[in-house]
C-alpha cells in the first residue's frame, strides 16, 4: 500500500486493507477489468489500486451487514458511485459499459454513500493521543511556524435547492443556498474530524460551539492543543485566531503564518470539490430532510482520505475555495484577556525574530 499513512488513523483503517486480501478479490471477474487506468481516473477520480481497495472495502461490508439483496455485485456499486461522485452524474455510455440502469444507480449511490458515511470513523480519525497530537503539531509548526496546533478548522458549503418555505434557513454569507460541514485537516489535507450538517445560515462559531469535537477539547480530552481557525471564530483557550489589528512586525509575521496554515483547509475544500464534482451542488433536498446529501459528503470526504492514502493524483482543474472570513470576532474576543494576554506570549515566543522559530511545545497554557 502506498505510503502517505498517517500515524495516527485507527487501528481498524490500517488492518482493513490487509484483511480485505482474505475475503475478496475485485480482481476476478470485474467490470474493473474493462477499463484502462487513464479511463479509470478520468471519470471516476481514483486509481486502479484505489478502486479495488474501496470495492473490496464496501463487498465485505455488504456481505457482513447485509446492507441489501444480491441483485447488484460490489464492483458495479461502487464504480456508479464513485461515477457519480466523480461528474455529479453517471452517463448512460458508463451505465451500460458496467451494466446498470439508472434507477439501480440511484439506489447504488445511495447505499454506497451509506456504507462509507456509517464507517467514517474508521478513516476519518482525530490524533487522540499525546504522541500523535505532538505528531500533527510538529508537521503544522514545520509548515507555518505555529506551535501546538493539532488541526485546521473551517466549515465547507455545499450548495443545495431548498423547498420555498426553507430558503432564508440555507441562506449562507455568500447569498447562496447549502449545508454547512465543519471539517478539521492536517497541514497535508488529511480530514481528522467532520461534522454535519448544519443550514448554510448558521455562524460558524455557534456549529463549533454546538459540534462534539468541540466538548471534547473542553473536556481536556485533548490536552493542552488548539486549532487554527480564522476570525470568524472566537479566540478561546482551543481555537487560536488570527490579530484584526497588526501594528508590530512580530504580529505581522504571527498573522502570515496563520493565513498561510488556513490556506490549507481553503485547498482542502477546493480538492474535495474538484475530486467530487457532486459536492458543487447536492440538488433539491426535502423539508427537514438532508440525511440522503450528508451521507454523500460524508462518503466523499471518506473517500478523499482513501485518495491521500493511495497518493492518487490531483485531479484537473484544481481551484480552491475562495477565503471567506465571515464575521470579525476580534472585538467579542477583547473581553477574554486571558487568552489575548496568552495569544501576544506566545507571538513573542515564536515571532520575534526574522529567522524561522525553533520548533517546539509551548506551555504557557500551564498559568490559565
């Protein structure tokens, strides 16, 4: 399996490939077989080792689960799936080449999706312990130069067609109709949490208030680390923000070192969006309804961490997504003088110098 794991993905993601070998084989008599890699990548996003590891993948889960009857085999499912994840669509020329009707596709994508978003957990991992939080710092502090953060943090939209009587509810900042997905990344792009869903109207400090990573880091569950978020959110003794006012050179350097980190989660949302064309616009949901669209991002963002284990190429046409700060926070965070007090310590720790700050834990969490 190609490299690009992560130490700290669970214990049941790194067996999964090795016990598939045992229970399937995608490789006798597939509808894999009928098409060439460069086709393969071209309308399905993935490579060939890639796509045989998630059809095996869903082929057990199907047989232990018994998620469905027999009328569609593993390969079919999960080539009109990762189709449609592809495009937003599977083309009847496709349909007929692995042999499904587009009714069965519809039913396919939807237990695919199901599958996958049930089994998130298993791929989409938090570093939970000390040494693998120290793991992802050190990498973030590598790239950006902000010591003990663990994560990213950012909400991706997902645009959507709301019924008449639910439009204002899913009407985001960006006067477009979505579903809002709280998601935190490594400094490579590797999702570590995703929470949804919440209506594109939502603040994206109250989802990080509302969400369960969120009671976890409040609980002490993970130590005394942060996230980089962008001034949409408060500064809190777990979410470090950038400065709204920057008069010093060393606050200055501390705010390019915070944009250049939140470019990352802005990339990470353009690649998921750029992989998995059907998250440019989910469709017509129903009223208090949206399980059947979370299930599918949930699914892509599963299988946008697969793509990172398996090194599978950028896909063409890679934007990403526009930065979008949301509401300035700074002045609600003045009343919280620990923190700021704590914020300009560690500015002066690791941003006063010209040349790259030595990498390092910073304790000055131990006097809050």
């Amino acid at each position: 399996m190609p490299a690009s794991e992560m130490s700290y993905a669970s214990a049941v993601w790194l067996a999964s490939f090795w016990e598939l070998d045992d229970e399937t084989d995608s490789s006798s008599g597939s509808c894999l077989d009928y098409f060439d890699d460069d086709f393969l990548f071209k309308h399905f996003h993935f490579t060939r080792s890639a796509v045989c590891f998630i059809i095996d993948y869903v082929g057990a889960q199907l047989e232990r689960a018994k998620y469905c009857s027999n009328e569609l085999s593993s390969d079919v499912m999960v080539l009109a799936a990762l189709c449609v994840y592809a495009n937003g669509f599977l083309p009847n020329e496709i349909a007929d080449m692995i042999g499904i009707s587009q009714p069965s596709a519809s039913r396919a994508v939807n237990m695919v999706s199901r599958i996958l978003s049930d089994k998130a957990e298993e791929f989409i991992t938090f570093p939970n312990s000390y040494n693998d939080r120290v793991l992802v710092a050190q990498e973030i502090q590598r790239f950006g130069g902000i010591p003990n953060g663990v994560g990213v943090l950012g909400c991706m939209h997902v645009r959507i067609i709301p019924t008449p009587e639910e439009e204002t509810f899913f009407l985001n900042s960006f006067d477009y109709h979505s579903i809002m997905f709280q998601i935190i990344c490594d400094s490579q792009g590797n999702l570590l949490s995703v929470e949804s869903q919440w209506p594109g109207s939502t603040s994206e400090q109250s989802i990080w208030e509302s969400s369960k990573i969120s009671q976890k880091f409040k609980s002490g569950r993970h130590g005394h680390s942060w996230l980089i978020g962008a001034s949409c959110y408060s500064l809190e003794r777990h979410v470090l923000t950038p400065l709204a006012y920057v008069r010093k050179r060393p606050s200055m350097r501390y705010n390019e070192a915070h944009f250049k980190i939140q470019t990352v989660i802005q990339k990470t949302f353009g690649l998921l969006k750029s992989r998995f064309r059907c998250l440019e616009n989910l469709g017509s949901i129903q009223k208090n309804n949206c399980s059947t669209h979370t299930e599918m991002v949930n699914a892509c963002c599963v299988l946008h961490n697969i793509a990172m284990k398996f090194s599978v190429p950028l896909p063409q046409h890679f934007v990403p997504e526009p930065r979008y700060h949301g509401v300035n926070r700074e002045e609600i965070t003045q009343s919280n003088s620990s923190m700021l007090l704590f914020r300009e310590d560690m500015i002066k720790a690791f941003f006063s110098q010209d040349s790259d700050p030595v990498p390092g834990i910073f304790v000055g969490f131990e006097r809050m």
